[in-house]
C-alpha cells in the first residue's frame, strides 16, 4: 500500500478518534506518527497505530493528559505526563524547555510518566525550529527488551540520545539512534515483512546472536501487535561497551533522575522518560559566528574520501531530509501487513472503506 502522508495521517487520526480521543489530540497522534514514516522510521510510525490502541484500552496510555508541573525553579523543572500520549505530554515539555530556554538562556526538562514519545528527532526539531541547540536521554521503564553489553539476559530498554542543532537557512543537525543495534519497532518491522534486521542484532537465550525477530516476540499471529515478552532473547547494546553504557546513563537520567523510575521486571507500565537540556547558542556568543564555525567544519567533515563512491559521507540528519522530500512528494510505501494491522484497527471501531477513500480525497 502507498497512501499519501496527509491521507494516512487523518485515516489514523480517525481511529483514534473512534476510540474516544478528542479530535485534537487525534491530529497530533496522527500528526507525530506519520512524521515518523516520513522522515524513514517506520519503527515509530503507523506501525504502533495497533500498539496504541491496546495501550489505550488496557490503560497504559491515557487519553487527553496533560504535564503538570512537579518543580521548577527557573531553569530546571520536573513535570509529570500522567501516562498521556507522548505526542500530546511530549510536545507540551518540550514547549516548556523552550519557553525557559529563550528566558533564561537554558532550560533543563525531566520528563517522567509519559506514553510512548515516539521519534525523539521529531523533539530536536520543535527546539531547532525555535532556534534552539537540545540533547534528549530517553529511557523506557517497563520496557525490558536489551542485554547490557557481556549480558544475554534484558536489563534496560532501547534508550534512544538525541542531540539536535540549529544551521540557520541550512538543514539542521539532527543525531536521532536508539542505544541498542537496533529499535525495537525495527524488529516489529521487519516481522512484519519490513527491512530484515542485521544479523547480529539480537542474541538468543543460549547466547548466540540472530537476526531472527522471533528471538524477541516468540511465534506471535502476525498481524496483531506483537508481545515483545513472548520471545526469550535480547536486542543488543550497540558499540560494545560503549553502546551498553550510554543506555545504563539513559536510565540514570531519564528514569531515575526525573523521577520516573528505570527499567526493571516489576514495572507494568510502558512509560518514556526524559531528560531534555534546551540551550540557547546566543548564551555562548555570536550565533553568527556559531553558524560560520559550524558551516566550515561541516564542509571539512563532508570533505572526506568516501570508503564507496556510492556511498557519500553524510551528516546527522541527512538521511531523513531525504526521505522526507522522497515520501511527501511519492507516497509511504507501507508493508502489507502493517497496512492490515492498521485497517484491523480501523474495523475494530467501525471504520471501513468509505472511510479510507474519504482520506485518500482529502489528500
Ligand atoms: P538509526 O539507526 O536509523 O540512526 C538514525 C541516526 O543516524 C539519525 O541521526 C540519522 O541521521 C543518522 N544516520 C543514519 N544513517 C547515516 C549515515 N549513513 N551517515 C550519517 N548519519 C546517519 O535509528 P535507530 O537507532 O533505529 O532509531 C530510530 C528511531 O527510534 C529514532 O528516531 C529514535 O528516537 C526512536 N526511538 C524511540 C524510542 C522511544 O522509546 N520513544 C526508543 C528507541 C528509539
């Protein structure tokens, strides 16, 4: 299926809206989800339509949340999400960390209890388009699903860092990975017929390393969204021990440094926390000659002899301004069994084909 971005985004819309979201908040869970798809992480795309929906009837996500604020004192605050969804309780701490950061220069947000935040680029760039520089550590307590580097048993989750920084008139830097080899919606993906994942990105119960999605999700049903429990292995940290411990740092700050707690087996819940620092470039000096010193380092970096001529040196954020212009202008492409996961969805609330159609002449 290849649906247009603004038709999948209001068809998803829909459905949520058929589950008793406000049509606000709809738009934006559309919004977010298909911004994902866009910028080429259909991990943290459409894919999750199903996902969210489980969440919200079981209560993991609750609807129409909004942050409130635990302390704040000027330049740091702690606000809670209240296991709202993360496009709704994201993009209000973000706001919040943007806000102080044009006030006072700096702006440090511990985000906890918050639903599922989906692409984390998706936060760098609300900062960058406010001209702002922000890091983002990002834990997942309730989401056990990697093996510390040395380890096969699951001890955190897949801790994504993000750094964003604004270029002017130019692209932004926009750095965006999760800690482990790969996300976990990577592996949804590809058992749902999506990209294959590398080979050495999971490890088995007996300590050797798969490409096997089954490793994580057991022999699930297909189409319906998968229990990333029922498998008995492990995704792996990326980088070795590097990898391993940027997402042991993940769960310091993002979980027990804003209070929403790390991973661990006795947490029910899939809750994101984050720590967010908003830092404003004029606090440092000119942004001018910030943006010079940048330019011609860049073309420095570029500069370089590619190892494949086929493959050109790339800057953090490249791939998705590509895909981005790619798929806004073509059409996401969706795999089959993603498409009939989300159309499940849409039948389980009433939607059908009509409706579909309605999208697709909206577009
Ligand atoms: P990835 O492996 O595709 O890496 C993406 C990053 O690498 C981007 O910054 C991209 O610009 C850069 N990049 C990719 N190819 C490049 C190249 N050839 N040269 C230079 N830079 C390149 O991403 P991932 O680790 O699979 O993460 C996918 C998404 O999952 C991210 O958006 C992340 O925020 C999200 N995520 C979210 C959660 C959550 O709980 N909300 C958890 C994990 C991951």
């Amino acid at each position: 299926m290849i649906i247009p971005a603004k038709s999948l985004s209001l068809f998803v819309a829909k459905i949520f809206e058929k589950n008793g979201v406000s049509a606000e908040e709809s738009e934006r869970i559309g919004r977010r989800l298909v911004s994902a798809n866009l910028t080429g992480h259909d991990s943290h795309g459409v894919i999750r339509v199903p996902r969210y929906v489980n969440w919200l009837l079981d209560g993991t996500l609750v609807r129409g949340q909004n942050v409130s604020v635990v302390s704040d004192n000027g330049t740091i605050a702690v606000l809670d999400g209240h296991n709202g969804f993360g496009q709704s309780v994201g993009e209000q701490a973000v706001q919040y960390g943007i806000d102080k950061a044009k006030e006072h220069g700096v702006g440090i947000i511990g985000l906890r209890n918050a639903g599922h935040l989906g692409r984390i680029g998706d936060w760098a760039e609300m900062a960058v388009d406010a001209g702002l520089i922000s890091l983002h550590f990002v834990n997942v307590a309730g989401s056990l699903l990697v093996a510390p580097f040395g380890g096969i048993e699951r001890r955190m989750s897949t801790n994504p860092v993000t750094i964003g920084v604004p270029r002017g008139d130019e692209p932004p830097l926009i750095l965006d990975f999760a800690t482990s080899i790969v996300a976990e919606g990577k592996v949804l993906v590809a058992s749902k017929g999506g990209k294959a994942l590398p080979d050495n990105a999971l490890v088995g119960p007996d300590g050797v390393v798969t490409g096997d999605p089954k490793a994580l999700y057991g022999e699930g049903d297909a189409i319906r969204a998968y229990d990333n429990r029922a498998g008995e292995g492990a995704i792996r940290a990326m980088g070795d021990h590097k990898g391993s411990g940027l997402a042991l740092m993940c769960e310091i700050l993002a979980g027990a440094l804003t209070g929403g707690g790390c991973a661990g087996p006795d947490k029910p819940k899939i809750q994101n926390g984050m720590l967010s620092i908003y830092l404003s470039i004029e606090q440092f000096g000119s942004a001018d000659a910030f943006s010079a010193e940048v330019r011609q380092y860049l073309e420095f970096f570029s500069d370089t002899k590619p190892a494949d001529p086929d493959q050109p040196v790339l800057m953090p954020g490249e791939p998705e301004q590509a895909k981005r212009k790619d798929r806004g202008a073509n059409g996401i492409e969706l795999p089959d069994e993603t498409w009939a996961s989300i159309m499940e969805a849409a039948r389980n609330v009433g939607l059908g084909d009509d409706d579909l159609n309605a999208a697709l002449a909206a577009a």
